[in-house]
C-alpha cells in the first residue's frame, strides 16, 4: 500500500490519467461498478417519495 500526499488537483489528475489509459469495455465496467456503489449510498430521502408510487393492493 503506497501513502500519496496530493493536492486535490493533483489526486484528480492522476485518477483521469489512470482512468483514461482503460480500454473502451474497461471503463464501461468501472462505470457500472461506480453506479452500484451510488446505489448503496445512504441518502435522506423520505418514504413519501415518488419513487416508491407503485403500489400493488391485494384483493
């Protein structure tokens, strides 16, 4: 494990730079991977909201 003392600018140059050196399917991937992480993410929404509008009632 390497310990990096950045800048901001700096840390965001190199993750472009080792992002963009990926292949075409490579970066597709990490995009999917990105997604779902976002996905987890905890966020302050509410139960009232739009998306949880579908709702299926038994009869």
């Amino acid at each position: 494990m390497e310990i990096r003392f950045l800048t901001k600018e700096e840390s965001n140059a190199i993750r472009q730079e080792e992002f963009l050196k990926l292949s075409g399917s490579e970066r597709m991937i990490a995009f999917f991977k990105l997604s779902r992480r976002i996905a987890k993410f905890p966020t302050n929404n509410s139960s009232d909201s739009k998306e949880n509008n579908f709702i299926l009632k038994k009869k």
